[in-house]
C-alpha cells in the first residue's frame, strides 16, 4: 500500500524565549546579549512583518533600524505587558531577554509598517549606505510566492505568521505577544495568518529560513550612476572649499596637530604597495605540490594563458584593493572583503568562456576577478566582478576544486595539480553510470551542470574527484558530501551512502550560498513503524560552515518509498541553526515527527542515537519510554516536546 509522508512535529514553544518565561525586570546587558546573540533572527523577523511595498533594499535597511534601535536605555520592567512571571525548574533555561527584545523588535516593525515614511527625515543613526543598493538573495518561485502571500496580508497577520511559522509559537502563546505588542484584534490577525494562500513547505520554516528573506546576506547593486554623478559635481565644488579650510587650519600654530601613530597614507604604505604589485605575486612551481608538506592552495601552480599579462594582473589587484561603483562585489557570509595585506598567490590568469579571469589567494581567501573579454581594463570597471570566499584550513578534498566560470546553468572547475580524472555523477540517481569529465592540460575541467533547485528535484548534479564528493552550492568553493559518523565521515561509495544520499540531495538547496565546507549525513537510527508498514530510517545531515559559525542541522525520516520511486525525498522533521547536534563535538541525536499510517491513525514517532537510553514526550501526547525509539498513537495537529536521558545521565532535548 502506499505510503503517506510524514508530517513534522512543531513544539508547542520555540527556543529561545517564549514571553511565559520572561520574569519583572530586564537588565540593558541581558537584553544587550540577547540581542546580539540572537541579531540574524531578529532583524529576519523584522524583515518578515514589515510591508514589501517600499523596495527590498529599503526594507533590508529598515529592518536592521528597527533592531538595533530596539535595545532599552535602562532596566525595563515587564509589568503590565501581559506577561506572566518567570517560569522555575527546567523551563527557567529559556532565555527571557530573547523574548523581551523580540517583542519590541515586533512592536518597532508593526509601528514602522504603520507609518507611510519609513525613515524619518533628518535620518536617525540608522544604517547607513552609500552608492550601493542592498538586498537578499534571489529565491525560486515558492520564495516568491511566499513573498506575495505575506504581502497580502496587513502587519498583524505577517506578525501573526512569523510569530507561528518561525518562531514556532502556539496560538495563544501567538495571541499574547500579539497583544503585548500593542495589536487591538490579535484573533483576528491569527485567522488571517492562518487563511494566507501560501505555497508547499512555508508551513514548516524551510521558506522562511530561506536565503530570499535573509537581510543578513546581501547581494550590492550600485544605485542611479547619472544621478550621483550629478550630485558628486556639487560635492566636489563644496569639497574644494572645504579643503582650502583645512589648509589653513592645518598651517603651523593651533591647528589640528600630527598625526600620532598613524601611518602614511595608504599609497606611501609599503606592504600595501606590495599587494598592489603584479610583480610580486606568489607564483608556485608545477611540481611543488609533490613535495608540499600539505596538500592546499598554497601548493597550486599558476596556470592559464594570461599570467604573464602585467596590466590584466595590476587592474585585478587595483579593483580588488579599491573596487569602483560599477563592480559587483560578492562574499560568502563571513567572509571580509577588504584588501590583501601584502602579496598574494596568483593561481590562474586567463579567458574561460569570453570573460577574463584571474583567481588569487591570500591564505584566508580565495579571490576571484573577472571582467568583460570584449571591453578590457575600460575605465568605469562596467562588467567587472569581484567574490570572495573564505579557505582557511583547506586542505587536500576540500582544496580539490575552485568555480572558475558561471554560464547559462553550467559551471566550470579548476582542479587541483593532484586530481587526475574526475566522473559527473547525479545524486538523486545513484543506479546510473558516471560519466567523465574532461580535465585540460591547465587544470580546467569541461562545462558540466549545475544544481538547479526546482518544486520538483529530478536530478542533482555532483562530482567525484580522486573519490571525495563534491557540488556546486553557488560559491567559489564547491562543498564536500560524506557520510558516516560526525567523528569519522567517509567518502559516498557504498550502496547505503549512496542511497542515503539519493534522498537526501533534494534537501541542499537549504543550505545554499551560507559558506558550506562541507556536509555530513548520518544515519543515527533505524526505527520499525507500527503496524507492520516497513522500517523507517533515521537521518541527521549537517552542513558545516567555513567560518565555524552558522551551522546547519536537519534531522529526516526516510520511510519506505512508495512503488517505482526507490530513492524519493525524506521528510524533513526538525531544523536548527547553529550548536553541536550531530556534529563532532557531541555525535549524538534525537528527533520526532507526527506520521500518519496508511490505516488513517496518526503516530508519534521519535528516534534517538544510541547514547540515548529513554525518551519521554510532554504536550499534546504524554509518554515514556526505555531505549532510543518511541512510537506514541497521536491526532492531526497533536505537538509534542522530547526529551531524552544518556547513557552518562545527562538530558538531551529534541532538534527543532
């Protein structure tokens, strides 16, 4: 018989901070740290509940205004906000001063929305940028559709669906904030949440987290060029003024006085000056990497046709120290993009599919510059691009490969000097034969596909390299996917990595363009459903950042597929963003989710590692029991919140 899909569990509360738990009074420190420990979720939250109708860079920028404008000038009472007291016992571990600034983050963007001027005029000291417009990145069509949806509805319902959706509140734990943060009809605005048209999966955080409603990582647009041109004549002429001033101010007397233990300026800098020389770019012999200590960027040769080009070298160093408004500059998230300290290494310098590329690398980060083939080194930097990514640690597969050229849903590769052959293989369709790359004499592979994240995810491109893994998450560096227990992953090469993988695949495009090193699946538990209808596999797939932070974990049943689709999508049961779940640091795990067997009775299912020796559920379904796997009868919409005890007595909640 067929086999329905699970359905994840939603805890009654979300963590950090329900307003239950907040106590009388806020210190400015607590509700400082709370802040800034928690800013990415904030200034997402505001984001969501303000209007879309003024642009998204406005509201990018309005946004973090509403933030960083939220923090108390003294300690702040909870009296008379309709908050109850602070919890005791276990509960007293959520963190009140999260919900205390959430709730004037949600009063700050219902009253920012309210208003039809978003940022008063003189601006307050709000963020500001100059020359550049800022926005998300680009979603597909369910982000979009979600966009439109939240748009429809007035303040009160987006907050009233971030509130729910995001955040994970209950309906009256919704009700309360709502009321707390000043909303006259807070059942009303819940009802409307709950009647917005939106598209497949926005019920379950995967489109809210997504990449297109994340005001922390932008992508920069320059703004009207003619019209600052217009304006900069003006500022100029004031500038000439202003500068014949100083002039006299700073003549010997009472002027302003020496610069203390400032350097020269940046151009008399002798390191700089460095940076800015081509000729002093690290060039590696062919053959160092044989005798390299470590296999890494460091030990790549520089190739390509243009290495020897002066003045194409000295323009990507120029554009790279002091890029001009008209180049588009991209990071990964964590990434800095100032200039190098002193000489870099030039790693390739040449024409890939009619753009000029020259890749760099300065220990930390990989460089890439790229310009227009038909109009060189033309003085406005029209058609020049500058990303950045950060590498620091590569080493051996995750230094195997580096995204020299982006056309028309194809990528192409510069492998390492030691990679010698390279298969393309899909992902989703682990049965079918690999087919070979071609790798040239330079290092570069042939045009090969990209991953397309689509509604329907038919295939998934990915390849294998000297026997890693790898796929193009949309960065410079493509990510490494192995399998096995987080202190020993191995390479995807049995047939039950390899399956495992097959249905986990669909799952990456939520970890796209966050500065993915690498990403683990492990199967941490196998769990017989009741009724006799199959075993059901429990997976834990963590993607791991290079700058350490910002982590990802989703935990996922893989059910018995249904008839003709051997290797169909896992359900996603729980996601979380940062912590040590399923990472080395603590290789242990616990998820649930509500299924529904083919019989129409709805169960709680709930798997944990093998550290874990009882697992009680509290909420809308009561049990308990001994071992790792727990199957409770349950009804359509029942939440649950696990806990589970280890071998060493230590307690171990849920993800999600």
């Amino acid at each position: 018989m067929k086999q329905q899909q699970a359905t994840p569990q939603r805890p009654d509360r979300t963590s950090p901070g329900s307003l239950e738990d907040i106590g009388d009074v806020i210190d400015v420190e607590q509700a400082e740290a709370a802040l800034v420990e928690h800013y990415p979720r904030l200034v997402r939250l505001a984001y969501l509940v303000l209007p879309a109708g003024q642009g998204r860079s406005r509201r990018v920028l309005t946004a973090h205004a509403v933030v960083q404008r939220t923090l108390p000038r003294q300690r702040s009472s909870t009296r008379g906000l309709g908050l109850p007291a602070q919890r005791a016992g276990t509960d007293a571990a959520i963190d009140p001063g999260y919900a205390f600034v959430r709730l004037r983050v949600l009063r700050a963007a219902l009253a920012a929305g309210r208003s039809r001027r978003w940022l008063p005029v003189p601006p307050p000291p709000l963020p500001q940028v100059w020359g550049l417009r800022l926005f998300p990145r680009s979603g597909g069509a369910d982000e979009l559709a979600l966009d439109q949806a939240l748009s429809a509805l007035s303040g009160p319902g987006r907050a009233a669906f971030v509130l729910r959706d995001l955040e994970r509140l209950s309906a009256p734990e919704t009700r309360r904030v709502l009321e707390a943060a000043g909303v006259a009809q807070p059942r009303e605005a819940l009802e409307e949440a709950e009647r917005a048209a939106t598209p497949a999966g926005s019920r379950d955080r995967s489109l809210l987290e997504s990449p297109e409603f994340d005001p922390c990582a932008l992508q920069a647009r320059p703004t009207d060029l003619i019209r600052r041109r217009q304006h900069g004549r003006a500022v100029l002429t004031a500038g000439v003024a202003v500068l014949v001033c100083g002039a006299l101010l700073g003549l010997p007397g009472d002027g302003w006085g020496p610069d203390g233990a400032a350097a020269p300026p940046y151009a008399q800098n002798a390191a700089a000056e460095a940076a800015l020389d081509p000729g002093k770019l690290a060039v590696t012999s062919a053959a160092a990497w044989k005798d390299a200590a470590r296999q890494d960027f460091s030990a790549w040769p520089a190739r390509g046709g243009r290495i020897h080009d002066k003045a194409l070298l000295r323009r990507a160093l120029a554009v790279w120290a002091r890029p001009g408004a008209g180049v588009q500059v991209s990071a990964t998230p964590g990434t800095p993009a100032g200039p190098a300290s002193g000489p870099a290494q030039l790693l390739f310098a040449g024409v890939v599919d009619h753009v000029v590329v020259v890749l760099l690398h300065d220990g930390l980060r990989v460089i890439r510059y790229a310009e227009a083939a038909d109009g060189e080194g033309q003085s406005d930097g029209t058609g020049a691009a500058l990303d950045f990514a950060r590498t620091d640690g590569a080493a051996a597969a995750s230094a195997s490969a580096l995204v020299v050229s982006r056309t028309q849903g194809n990528i192409r590769y510069l492998t390492a000097p030691w990679v010698k052959s390279a298969r393309l293989t899909d992902l989703v369709k682990p049965d079918a034969a690999a087919r070979p790359v071609t790798i040239g004499a330079n290092g570069m592979t042939s045009a090969v596909p990209t991953p397309q994240p689509a509604e329907k995810c038919t295939t998934w491109p990915a390849l294998r390299m000297g026997g890693h893994l790898l796929t193009d998450l949309g960065e410079l560096t493509p990510a490494r996917l192995t399998y096995g227990t987080p202190r020993k992953p191995g390479e995807v090469t049995a047939p039950r990595a390899r399956t495992a993988w097959a249905r986990t695949a669909c799952q990456l495009p939520a970890v796209r363009g966050m500065g993915v090193r690498a990403v683990n699946a492990w199967e941490f538990a196998h769990q017989p459903l009741p009724g006799g209808a199959g075993n059901a596999a429990w997976l834990c797939t963590r993607a791991e950042t290079w700058r350490g932070a910002g982590s990802r974990t989703m935990a996922q049943i893989q059910t018995p597929a249904p008839g003709g689709q051997p290797y169909a999508a896992g359900t996603v049961a729980a996601r979380t963003e940062g912590g040590t779940a399923c990472g080395p640091r603590a290789p242990r795990a616990l998820a649930g989710v509500l299924w529904k067997a083919t019989t129409g009775q709805w169960w709680l299912l709930a798997a944990g590692s093998s550290q874990v020796t009882s697992i009680t559920a509290t909420g809308s379904v009561h049990g308990q029991t001994p071992g790792r796997l727990l199957s409770l009868p349950a009804k359509a919409g029942d939440r649950a919140e696990l806990k589970g005890q280890l071998a060493n007595g230590k307690g171990i909640k849920g993800l999600g």
